[in-house]
C-alpha cells in the first residue's frame, strides 16, 4: 500500500487529466490497483506510470484505442520492452502501428490535395465550365473494374484500372474513358474503358458497349486532382439549364501524363443528358 497514488496524484506523474484515467478504466485500458469500498475514491501504483505514458503518447500521434490495447498487451506479456524490442506479440503490434502511419499519410496527402484545390479556387474563383451538347454514338469498349474504399481512394483504384489495359502490347493509340458514379457511398464502384479499333484481349477485361447520346460536355486542363472542380461546373450548367445528368461520368482522358506535365493534362468530361434522348 505505500506506493499507492491518489488519482489526482497520478494524473499529473503521467501528464493526464482525472476525466482521461476514468475512461481508460472504463475501456479496461488502465484500471486502478485499488478503489477503497468505503469512499469509492481510485488509487494507481508508481509502477502504472508506464503504460499510462505509454497511452497518452499513441494517443498524442493519433494511434486508435484499439492498437493502443495491443501494445500494452505486448509489453505486459514481455513482448516488448521500452525499445519496442522482444519476440511475444511484436510483430503484430509493429503490423497495427504501420497500418495507423499508413492511413495517417493517406490522410495527410488526402488534405494536400484539398489544399491544393483550394488554392486554386481561391486564385481562379468557383469552377465554371465552357460546356457544350454533342451526339456521341455507341462505342465498343473493354471495361477493368476496380472498387474505391471511400472518394479519397478513386484515384488509386484509377490507375490501378489504367495499368491493367496498358499491360498488354496495343496496335493502335488507345483511347481511354474512365468511368465514375455521379453519387458517392461509402465505397465507389471505379471502371476505365478501353476504347477504339482492334481492341487487345486484356485479362479480366469485359467486353461492353458505351452508350451513345446526347452529351455535355467540358474541358478540363491541369492535374487530375482538380478534375472534381470542372466536374462540379459541368454539374452546375446542367442544373442552371434544366438538363437531367445521369451516371456514369466520362473522363476522357487525351494526355499522356507520362510525358505531359500535370498543369498541362488535358480531359474531356462528359454527362450524358437524360432529357435529350
């Protein structure tokens, strides 16, 4: 009992607040050694300091309960000392803590490209569209599909499509059109077309038909991130003028971002127009 510390007391040896100890008792992360029956008041040991500096450190980087739990499970089984070192549970803890960086560098880039974004709206003002009504005929096409986890994975499910059709060797200047939802769940069903004369036999690639119609369309010119802004123009015309869009959005895509600089990208996006058929 002499080394006991009053919550309070131990709240600020770890550098936590009380209100923090008591929910991390409550999820079972650190429970106190002892509550007194009488006054009900907690009372944690000078040996606890460690996983409760432990917790408030992953919780400073952003590290989910969850993986917060393994690792001190890991240390209190031996599997890792303060260098993260030992054999009992190390390898999966090291699993989840690259997993947390992992997504926290998704969600680093996610918000580059919102900054980006944004600075160009703040420079060019809100996106408006030169958008004009053409006729485009059926089209036959192969289609890779791929599923986008959330919006911000679309462009990795993108390119993933992309690369499928350029594996294999092509006789003529493709053409590709992908192919994207204009509503968004919480995962996005992605497809990239393969369009144009003796079209290769790609594995896992369906052969489909785009349809023809009446269209509107826009250009857009600079990085495919910031297609979404000449999207919501395209969007914004059709609203303005009665048209009824439906899916899927065409991205039309004329540049080879290979030898073409991001700036200077060129995509013609494409809405088909219910009401015109």
């Amino acid at each position: 009992m002499n080394d006991l510390l009053s919550i309070g007391q131990f709240a600020r040896l770890t550098r936590l607040s009380v209100k923090q100890l008591r929910h991390y008792a409550t999820l079972g992360l650190l429970e106190p050694a002892w509550i007194d029956p009488a006054s009900g008041y907690r009372y944690y040991r000078t040996a606890q300091a460690r996983d409760a500096l432990v917790i408030g450190l992953l919780r400073s980087l952003d590290v989910p309960l969850p993986v917060v739990a393994a690792v001190l499970a890991a240390g209190t089984d031996g599997g890792m000392d303060a260098r993260g070192d030992g054999t009992g549970g190390e390898a999966a803890v090291a699993a989840a803590l690259a997993k947390v960086k992992e997504d926290l560098e998704a969600e680093l880039a996610r918000r580059r490209r919102a900054l980006t974004t944004l600075e160009r709206v703040l420079a060019t003002g809100l996106p408006t569209a030169e958008a004009t009504v053409v006729t485009e005929p059926p089209r036959p096409a192969i289609v890779v599909r791929d599923l986008a986890a959330t919006p911000e994975d679309i462009g990795r499910a993108t390119s993933a499509c992309v690369a499928r059709l350029m594996a294999v060797p092509m006789t003529a200047a493709p053409a590709l059109v992908g192919l994207f939802p204009l509503d968004y769940g919480e995962a996005v069903p992605v497809a990239v077309a393969l369009t144009g004369p003796d079209l290769p036999d790609v594995p896992g690639a369906q052969p489909d038909i785009l349809p023809g119609g009446v269209f509107a369309t826009a250009t857009h010119v600079g990085p495919y991130d910031h297609v979404p802004l000449t999207a919501h123009a395209l969007l914004t015309w059709c609203a303005e003028r009665g048209h009824t869009p439906t899916g899927p959005l065409r991205e039309v895509y004329v540049s080879d971002p290979a030898t073409t600089p991001p700036e200077r990208l060129v995509t013609h996006l494409m809405i088909r127009l219910d009401d015109e058929r």
